[in-house]
C-alpha cells in the first residue's frame, strides 16, 4: 500500500493560519509566489546475499511493483531505493530478482518526509524489516509466512495492522534463529533456498518465484511447470507447488500473528452486487430481478442506510462493555446514514475497502461499536438496506425492496475482526427481514436465540457464493478494509 501525504502547502496553511509569515501572503495574493519544493526524497539501503546484479523494487501490499522506485544490486548485492519524499509504504515488500530467483522483504511502515524542510533520509532495511540484516532466504521465508498466515485469518497484506505484523516478523525471525526452532520453519526456510537456487535464469520464470499478490500458491506454478524444482528434499523434481503449499501451511501453527484490537469498535464491511436480470437468488432455485423496484440510469450509484437495531443494548447510565450509549448509537446512526436514502455511498473503484475496481461488487467498510458475545449479552445489531439512486434521491426507484430491512448482529463469527457480509442486491432469500424467500428461513428472519425451530436465522457473517455457480466458496474478501488494530502492550506474550 503505498500512502502519499496531503498538500504540503496546505497543510503549513492550516498549521500556521494565525500566525503566516506576511510575505507570503504577499506573494500569495499576487499570483506569483514561488511554489514550495518537494520534500527530500527517502532511500533504502540493504544488500540481497547472493544477489549481485538483481533488479530490486518495490511491491505494494496487493503485490503490484511501484512505478519508478527501482535499483541494481551492486557489487555484493548492495542496493539503494530512492523513494519521493511524499511517499510512505505500509506493508510493502523490497523485491530483488535476478532470472527466476527473488528475495523479499516486508516492510510494515515508512512514513513519509514530515516536512518539506526535513533533510534527504538515508534508512537501512533493517529498520524498517525486522530480521532483515541482508535480504535472504530467511527474509523471503517470513515474509512468505506472514502473508500465508493472514490468508489463513480470511486477510492479506492491504488492510493488515502494521503494529501487527511488526510483531509478528520479530516472533518469527526469534523463533528461525533459535537453537530449538521449530523444525516446520525451518523446512520452509530450506525450501525458499531450494527454489531460489534451482530457479530458471530465463524465460516465463523472469516474473520471479514468489506470487504474494495472487489469490493461490505463494509459489508461482509456472515456474515449476516448466522447470521441475525438489521442493521438500527428497531428491525428487517437483512440476506442481503441492509440496510447497503443504510446507507453508505445516508452519503456520508455529506462530501466531499478534496483534491487538480495539476493545469496543469492530471493523464492518457491507458489499452487494448487481446479479443479472434472470440471475439465480440465494436458494439457487429461482431467478429473480434486481431492478423490480428501481431502474437503470446514468448517474446512478448504489449506497446504503440505516441504523443501529432497536434491540440493541442500550445503557440506562455510564457507560460498560454489555451495551450502547446513546452517544454510541448516535455516532453509527450517522456512520450508517440513519435512513436517509442515497447519502452514503458504496464503492466500486478500488477505495474505501473496495478490494478492486470494476469488478461489480459495491463495498462500504464503516467502524462500528462492538459488544463481546457472552452468554445472556447479545452482541451489537444493526438493520440497513441498499439503495441504487442518485445522490439525495428519495425512496421511490431507489430501494432494493420496501417495507423491509436487512439484519446483522455484529459477531466476529470467522475470527479475523472484521464482521463481512455480501448479499445481491434485492434478493430476497438472504438477511430480508419480514416476508423472506431463504428456502430454510420459515418467511422470516429473526435474532440468533429468537428464531423459530428449525428455520435458519441468517443474520450473521457467512461464507457465500462468491462467483455465482450455486456453490459456496468462502468468506467474503473484505478487500483492503483492516481491522481496527492498536500496537500491543509491551511484554505481552
């Protein structure tokens, strides 16, 4: 993820606005001022071992390579990243290649130049990488770790608690190097070095060996498909990323990525889609038209409103862990657009926790209050429904469907702290409160604990179909939209 600062200009502005050197105002107002310089760019400094004459670069936290940011790997493998001075990095990876070989590094944070008068910075990767002393097999290993674990946790890169992963490559560099380390790391460790060291130095393979930015092996299969590699030392070629894929996630319970939550907000992601007129619901047993109540047209976008659920919680008095304030409902009315139509937006552009442009999945990721299950505390609820409109429009060729709501308890239910829920836009099988079509709902929708025997309430987190065969396939992808995390206290374990 790559995080650029405000302008530099107006942020002095806003700074200093009682108290502006009157010259430049002076200038200012004549329209001939000078403009203020950028800020002194940021350089990376390191050395990938073994990596004499590698390309290095930067990949964002969705794997993409930073336009621009580029370096060879001198003598001994020694690099420098000049980076703007206006750009930071949040959960980024230095990549060196060379053929088919690649070393990687992650890298939580780099925040950008603090001021246009701040000097030229000169920061080894070290720094900024725990464990990174030289880029190697071992950093390669833990960066791979790190990104299989947060897959593991229904997460990636984009979004992840840089505080969190911080944490976790210090766990993990302790844990390779210790004399007694884990021996499942250490195979991982053994197979990086295996792939690095049998890679193609030509061909389909010169993309490199890792493929953190993907959405299956960590390993790209290419590179094995064409060039067999002994991945598990047992002496034979490998022509698939099984045996690598088995060896990453073997390690994965060897260490935990720590990171700590806020204790009374929880991250809410809130995504629909358009199916196709003819498309079928959420039984999979009938088609159904997402535009019954509303239409087609220019200028429209899909937004969402509502509020926090009359059967919340509330606190007759301070404020406590088992219910809401009404300053707490008051603050997430807003957040949700307290039934006013067509007022918060959803995105399809990549933004706003949006996992990418384009792909005809809306998503609004808002912060909620949260409330921890326990036994006769029911959690947080919220109801909302889509609309598809124009900004400010009312009611009429707007709403999914009249007269109802969608419900959703807050409830962590996956364990990533981030509550996630997708439904097609108007189908009226999913989370529809009053007449409902779910062919195991009974009609109706109601709490968990409250709802009728034998019919499913349907009102939390859920695995869905997210490619629309009518076969369940995860949980929804919260795209970039993170957790809410704050570093962890120290000496916690």
């Amino acid at each position: 993820m790559i995080v650029h600062k405000p302008s530099i200009l107006f942020a002095l502005l806003l700074s200093c606005a009682c108290n502006v050197d009157g010259l430049l105002l002076t200038e200012l107002s004549r329209g001939n001022h000078r403009p203020m310089p950028d800020p002194a760019p940021q350089t990376v400094t390191g050395d990938v071992t073994g990596g004499e004459g590698a390309s290095v670069g930067v990949l964002g936290a969705d794997g993409k390579a930073l336009a621009g940011v580029q370096a060879t790997a001198a003598s001994k493998g020694v690099f420098a990243l000049t980076l703007p001075g206006d750009v930071g990095l949040a959960n980024a990876l230095v990549s060196a290649r060379l053929g088919g070989k690649q070393w990687l590094a992650l890298v939580p944070s780099l925040s950008p130049q603090s001021s246009v008068l701040a000097p030229p910075r000169l920061v080894h990767i070290d720094e900024l990488s725990p464990g990174a002393l030289h880029v190697d097999d071992v950093t390669t290993a833990m960066a791979l770790l790190v990104v299989a674990k947060l897959r593991s946790m229904g997460q990636g890169l984009p979004g992840a608690a840089g505080s969190g992963v911080t944490d976790t490559l210090i766990e993990l560099h302790k844990k390779i190097l210790a004399a007694d380390a884990d021996p499942a790391l250490l195979q991982v460790v053994a197979a990086v070095a295996r792939v690095r060291s049998q890679a193609p130095a030509s061909g389909a393979a010169t993309e490199g060996s890792w493929d953190p930015g993907g959405a299956g092996s960590l390993l790209r299969a290419g590179l094995v498909a064409g060039h067999p590699i002994d991945l598990d030392g047992d002496g034979a070629a490998d022509p698939t990323t099984a045996k690598f894929d088995a060896l990453i996630a073997a390690a994965l319970g060897a260490f935990t990525f720590k990171a700590c939550y806020v204790p009374d907000r929880i991250r809410v992601v809130l995504q629909t889609r358009f199916v196709a007129s003819g498309g079928k619901n959420a039984n999979c047993d009938a088609t159904f038209d997402p535009y019954l109540w509303t239409s087609k047209a220019d200028g429209k976008a899909v937004f969402v409103t509502g509020g926090i659920h009359k059967d919340s919680q509330m606190c007759p008095g301070a404020a406590a862990a088992t219910c809401l304030t009404q300053a707490q409902v008051d603050t997430a009315n807003a957040a949700l657009g307290n039934w006013m139509p067509n007022q918060v937006r959803m995105y399809d552009d990549g933004t706003h926790g949006d996992a990418a442009a384009g792909d005809g999945t809306w998503t609004l990721a808002l912060e909620l209050p949260y409330i921890e299950p326990a036994e006769g505390v029911p959690p947080v609820r919220i109801a909302y429904k889509f609309t598809y409109g124009k900004p400010a429009q009312g009611w009429t060729d707007s709403e999914e469907f009249p007269g109802n709501q969608r419900l959703l308890e807050l409830v962590d239910v996956n364990g990533d702290r981030i509550v996630a829920r997708f439904d097609p836009f108007a189908d009226e099988t999913t989370n529809k409160d009053k007449k409902n079509g779910n062919d195991q709902g009974c009609g109706e929708v109601h709490w968990v604990g409250l709802d009728k025997k034998g019919c499913s309430h349907d009102v939390r987190e859920r695995k869905v179909d997210l490619d629309g065969d009518c076969v369940i396939d995860g949980w929804p992808n919260p795209g970039t939209a993170g957790p809410l995390a704050i570093p962890c206290p120290k000496g916690m374990p």
